[in-house]
C-alpha cells in the first residue's frame, strides 16, 4: 500500500504514513560519503553546530573560573598589603631611641611624626586618583618605591648621627606617603572587584583590618628579633637600622608584586554597564559625549569589507574610545560626588568622629599619666599605654570585622547603580506605576549601615564621656571601657564610612572618592590634638600638686573629652540628616 501512497493522479509525490518505520533513523546514512571519505553533510553540519555550542560553553566556563581566580588573587595579595602598609604606627617603638641616640628634642620627635602624617593624608586625592584611571598596580608600585626610599634614608640617617635633621624628616615624608598609597591601592581594588556583590561589608572591611593589625605584628618582629644585645648577651633596645632596612626591604617587595596582582576585574563591563545606566536614566541627554557617541555610531556601516590594516586601525579606535568613555565616566562621577551635598554631610561626620579618635590614641600615655599623682612609682600604676595600645588596636580590628560582616548579614539589598537614577530613567517610571510601592514581604530581618554607624559611634561617645564623668580617675583597672569603647567605634567607623561610600557613589570612581572623604581625619587629629594640649598645660599651670610640664587630675582631659562626646553626637546628627533628611539617601531611593 506504501507503493499506492508514493503517487496521485497529478503526478507528485505524497510520502504516506507508512512510508516511515519506526526502528528507522531520520536521517539516512550516507554510504557514499562513507565510502569516500567524504564528510556528510548532515552529519557534519548538525555535528560541527552542537561542538561549535559545547566548545564555546566550555572556553565561557574557563574564562570565569580563571576570572573568579584572578578576582580573589587580588583580594588574597590586597590584604597582604595592607598587613604591611600600617608600618608608621610602629613610631611609638622606635621614638624614645631617636632622643636617646641621636639626641633630638620631644619637640623634634614630634615634628617628625606629625610632617609622616600630614604626608600620609593629604595627598590621599592623588593616590585615589591614580588608582582609578590607571589602576591599582601603579600606585602600588610607587607606594614600594616610596617607602624602601623612606626607611632606607631613614636607617642610614639613624646611623650616622651628624645628618641634618631634615633629612630624617625627609625620610618621613616619603613613608606617609607610602603608607596611604599603599593602603588605597589595596581597599580600591577589593572596592571595584568585590563591591557590586552580596559581600560588598566584608570584602572592604577585611584588608582595612589588616591595615590596622600591621603595625602591631611589625613591632613584635623589631623587638623579639630584631635587637640589640647588651655585653651581657641580654636583650637591649630594637635595632633602629635593622628595622628601617627590613620594613623597606618588605614593604617594596610587597608593593612591587602588587605591580603585577592588583587589577580590576571586568572593569571594561563595569564601566559599560554604568554609562548604559547613565542613558537609561536620561542624565545624559545633555552630554556632549553622549551625542558624539551616537554621530559616531551612525557613521558605522554593516557589510563593509576591511582589510588587515583596517581592523587593526579600528582596534586602535576601539581602544581609544574605550579610554575615553572611562575618562568621561569618571571625570561625571567626580563632578557628581563633589556636588552631593550629602556627601559634605558624611565627610563632616567622618572628621567629627575620626578626629577625637585620633587624638585619644596619640595621646594615651599622658592621658593615664592624669589619673595619678606623679610622685607615684609607675610599678604601682595598674595600667599602661602599652596594654591599652593593644586594646584599642585589638578592639578596632574586631569592630572592623564584625560592622563589615554584620552589614552584609542584615543591611537591605541595594540595586546596582541606584544613585544614577534620574527623573526621566526607567526605574523611575516604573516606581510611578500602581502598585509598584507595596512593600514586599520582609524575609529576613533587615538593618541599615547607618544604624551600625551610629550605634558604634554612640558606644565611642559613651566610653568619652565615662572618662570626662571622673569614674576612671585615680582607678587605672577601669581604663579599658574607655580604650575598648573609642577603639571599637573608631574602627567601626573607619569601616562603615568607605562602605556606605561605595554604595551610595557606586565603585567606578572609589579610590577618588573614598580619598576625598578620608583626608579629613588629618585635619580632625590636628585640631583636637592641639584642643588636648592646650587643656592639659593651662590645667597643669593651676595644678599645685604637680610640675608645670605635667598635670594630675580630672581637669586636665575632662573638658576636652566632654568636647568630644558632643562632637560624636553631632556627627550622628549629620548622618542622621543625610540619610533621612530632605533630598537624603532614603528620600532618593537609594538603600544603604
């Protein structure tokens, strides 16, 4: 019947349902490709389409995965940069020996810590720029450089005792420097890799604890191993110009590998998705780029046909515009961030917080020195600044830990880009539509960054006022509230502020914003350093039970720590203000 159905009366050819068996395969083998060795043509076809899918699967794959490796290398490698950037707070080691060997003055010792740490701040602006338009490596590079300079200079100066002084503190200057570029190459870099994803808190809050435990790891090494032996064969004073060498030596070692480790990862895409962002959110109707963008891309023709010499030339306009697209890019993000003015509010807080934080740690020693009466042997006294270095250094590293950890664990989930919506984007459109306000059932419990912000700098409030309320005076076993309170919001703090940073500004431009906001605290440690000073010597002048140079008693820090406590709590008004106040972070939509 096959053969009935395989013909009509016009002629065609009707193929009938019997015409296929069941046990036969669709397509029929080809016996005389098998023959020929010729390839088939629809095996060949069909074969090399699904080899052609399966090998591109796979070449996609390895690119992540090597991708994802390169990613977390640079984080690995940031981390160990920043666990040796913190070196310049090992000067409390090395300070005594610089009066007792090269004779200077407490006002020269002075002089040279604080000319390190204008050094170390101020040029922060720079440092940040480089990182964001040429990478992290360069800069990086440079803080190596800058520092095996530095501490080089600084060891042979030590040496020999008849060098200027300035060249000591031109030696210092160099180290400042290295410390800051090191540290904003290392933050920047897990900033932009890690900062679009779910564990934004921890990825920054890591190598900024790292920073912080650098200094303690380095003066353990300069004084358990680095020594100088007595006639005895006791153990003597640290050995300045062994130690200068080896942090040189370390810290150009690490900076130089970081030459060739620290990167940004998909940073083409990050910026391709931040300008299509840009347009879709009808900030860039006006933008001259923008425009040119567009004429160039019309005067691009399909079906053209180029040579070698013309692809090679459109690679190079390729690469060329890929460099200006980031030039623009980040030259708006700049003008944007500076023009915020929630970002003036966050950098005020910042200084109102980091400033009294910074003057309590540098003056510690004569800070317990008040709680007793000089003539009391030190033996007696039943503290030290040394044990309380330790605690704030150890509860600002846990602080840092824990805010970054816990704002990833509780914070509400951000959108990517938020703060480039604009009036006419989509987002914002489609938040007009009805319905498109009606919350969504929480899943979990959710807490802002800017409440573990202002919680942490309320428990450092608290720990200021304890000390100025008198509670601790002339009872040294108490101390350590204070110490364990300011080291824990000053780390907190010092690790919420460049988060919430790159979640309110975006990653693109961090290292230039994150720079902006962290030169205050220069300024800060500045202002209340002096404001300390001038308490405690007008205290000490009307102090009849001590020397003129020293001072005893509750008056000498009580006023400037209640000063300090307003001021941390004008700080959390700021925040406050910024975060919920009119055109603040909430009002505009973005989640932090």
């Amino acid at each position: 019947m096959a053969g009935q159905g395989s013909g009509n009366a016009g002629g065609g050819t009707v193929i009938d349902k019997l015409d296929y068996h069941p046990g036969r395969p669709l397509l029929r083998a080809d016996d005389e490709a098998e023959s020929s060795g010729r390839p088939s043509a629809e095996h060949s076809y069909a074969g090399s389409f699904f080899e052609q899918v399966a090998e591109g699967i796979q070449i996609r794959d390895r690119q992540k995965m090597q991708r994802q490796l390169s990613r977390y290398l640079t984080f690995a490698w940031a981390i160990i940069n920043c666990l040796v950037a913190g070196s310049i707070t090992c000067f409390s080691v090395y300070a005594p020996l610089f009066q007792k060997r090269l004779h200077y003055t407490q006002l020269r010792v002075n002089t040279i810590s604080i000319t390190a740490e204008l050094a170390m701040y101020l040029p922060v602006p720079i440092f940040g720029f480089l990182c964001d338009r040429y990478g992290p490596g360069i800069p990086s590079i440079l803080s190596g450089c800058f520092a095996g300079f530095g501490y080089i200079l600084a060891a042979f100066t030590y040496r020999n005792p008849d060098w200027p002084f300035a060249v000591m503190v031109f030696s210092f200057v160099w180290v400042g420097m290295a410390t800051s570029c090191m540290y904003l190459s290392a933050v920047t870099t897990c900033a932009k890799n890690f900062g679009r994803g779910k564990h934004k808190g921890l990825a920054l809050a890591l190598p900024i604890a790292a920073f912080g435990l650098s200094g303690m790891w380095e003066s353990q090494v300069g004084s358990r191993l680095l020594y100088e032996k007595k006639p005895d064969g006791s153990h003597g004073d640290i050995d300045v110009f062994r130690f200068f060498i080896f942090l040189g030596c370390t810290l150009f070692a690490a900076g130089a590998v970081g030459f060739f480790l620290l990167r940004i990862i998909d940073e083409d895409e990050m910026i391709d998705e931040a300008i299509e962002e840009l347009e879709q959110s009808g900030l860039l109707e006006d933008s001259a780029f923008f425009h040119r963008g567009q004429h160039h891309d019309h005067h691009e023709g399909y079906g053209a046909v180029h040579d070698e010499d013309e692809d090679d030339e459109e690679e190079r306009q390729r690469k060329e515009e890929e460099a200006r697209k980031k030039t623009w890019l980040l030259n708006e993000e700049t003008s944007r961030f500076l023009s915020d003015r929630t970002m003036w509010l966050l950098a005020g807080g910042f200084f109102l917080v980091t400033g009294p934080g910074e003057a309590f740690i540098n003056n510690l020693g004569t800070v317990i020195g008040t709680l007793y009466p000089p003539t009391m042997p030190d033996e007696e006294i039943p503290t030290s600044a040394a044990t309380h270095v330790s605690i704030v250094a150890i509860t600002s590293t846990i602080a840092r830990i824990l805010t970054g950890t816990l704002s990833d664990l509780f914070a509400p989930t951000s959108v990517p880009h938020q703060h480039r919506r604009g009036p006419n984007s989509l987002m914002s459109s489609m938040a007009t539509l009805p319905g498109a306000d009606a919350a969504e059932p929480q899943k979990r419990l959710e807490i802002s960054r800017i409440t573990f912000l202002l919680i942490f700098s309320l428990i450092m409030s608290i720990g200021q006022a304890v000390l100025a309320s008198g509670v601790v005076q002339d009872h040294g076993e108490r101390f350590w509230w204070v110490s364990a309170a300011v080291g824990a919001g000053y780390g907190a703090v010092f690790s919420l502020t460049p988060i919430i940073t790159s979640v309110v500004w975006g990653v693109e431009n961090f290292g230039t914003n994150w720079a902006c906001v962290a030169t205050v605290p220069a300024l800060g440690a500045t202002l209340w350093g002096l404001l300390y000073s001038a308490v405690y010597q007008y205290a000490a002048n009307d102090n009849v039970e001590a020397s003129s140079e020293l001072c005893f008693g509750r008056a000498c820090y009580a006023p400037t720590f209640w000063a300090m406590a307003v001021s941390v709590w004008v700080a959390c008004l700021l925040w406050l203000y910024a975060w919920r106040g009119p055109g603040g972070w909430y009002r505009r939509g973005i989640v932090i």
